[in-house]
C-alpha cells in the first residue's frame, strides 16, 4: 500500500475516534477519557512513523517546497503533542478538557488538510511510485512495532 493510502486511512480512522468522542455523554467520564487515550495512542503512533520514516525520504529529495512542509508540519506535531501532555493531565468531566479537545481536533484537522493536499503531492512529485510502495511497507512494518509496544 502506498504510504499516501495509509496515511489517508489513519487520517480517516483519527476522524472516526473523533466522531465517537463527540458522540460520547457529557456525564460519562471514563468513557471520553477511554477515547482520549486511544486518540492519543493513535496521533503518537501515527506521528513516530511519519517523524521517522516518510518525513526523512521526503526531506531527502532535491525539492525545497518538500522541506519547507515537513519542517512545518514537524511543528504541527510538536504542538498537537504538547496539547495531547495537557489534556492527558485532566478527566473527561472537565470544561477545559472538551475546549482543548475542540483545539486538538481544529489543530490536527490543519495538518491533516495540509498533509493531503500538499505533502502528499509533492510526495507523488519527487518520489518514484515505487518508493511510495516501499515507504507504506516500512510505515506497517513500524506500526505493528509501535502498536504492540504501546500496549
């Protein structure tokens, strides 16, 4: 699977956790925090691999503009972290928890949109089809390590 397509799905699975945290009850603690934390393990998962695979044969290119956007959306993972950390300290019930989840979503949308529709076509621009290939090897091969380590 090209790392593009799996990316796009991990973007849409993310997308689906949020749904699910939006569906949950005001009142229902554990379970917005059950959520949280599968969110959380997901971005975590999901930045790793993009930190240490996809971003670095992107950056490896001849094109400045792919250098330019995986050094602004290294950014946005520093920020989508430092918000999962203070989230992570509060409980479900908390008002600030649903505002800065509110944040996490808008910010991780952001970077979502900018990963769709201008990382990975400068991806398809500078790489070979079969890198693409090679790359969403690597990043399964990576997930199933980080998946099972986060257990």
């Amino acid at each position: 699977m090209k790392v593009t397509v799996l990316l796009r799905n991990d973007h849409e699975s993310l997308q689906e956790l949020f749904d699910r945290l939006k569906r949950t009850s005001v009142r229902d603690q554990n379970g917005k925090k059950e959520v949280f934390n599968e969110i959380q393990r997901e971005i975590l998962i999901h930045s790793q691999m993009e930190s240490e695979i996809f971003y670095p044969a992107l950056s490896a290119t001849t094109s400045t503009r792919a250098m330019e956007l995986v050094a602004s959306a290294e950014q946005e993972h520093q920020a989508v972290e430092k918000l999962l950390h203070e989230i992570n300290g509060l409980n479900g019930t908390e008002k600030n928890f649903d505002a800065k989840m509110t944040t996490l979503m808008e910010q991780v949308g952001r970077h979502v949109k900018m990963e769709e529709e201008e990382i990975f076509d400068e991806a398809r621009k500078n790489l070979p089809e079969y890198r693409l290939e090679e790359l969403g090897l690597e990043m399964e091969d990576r997930r199933r390590i980080l998946t099972t380590l986060a257990a």
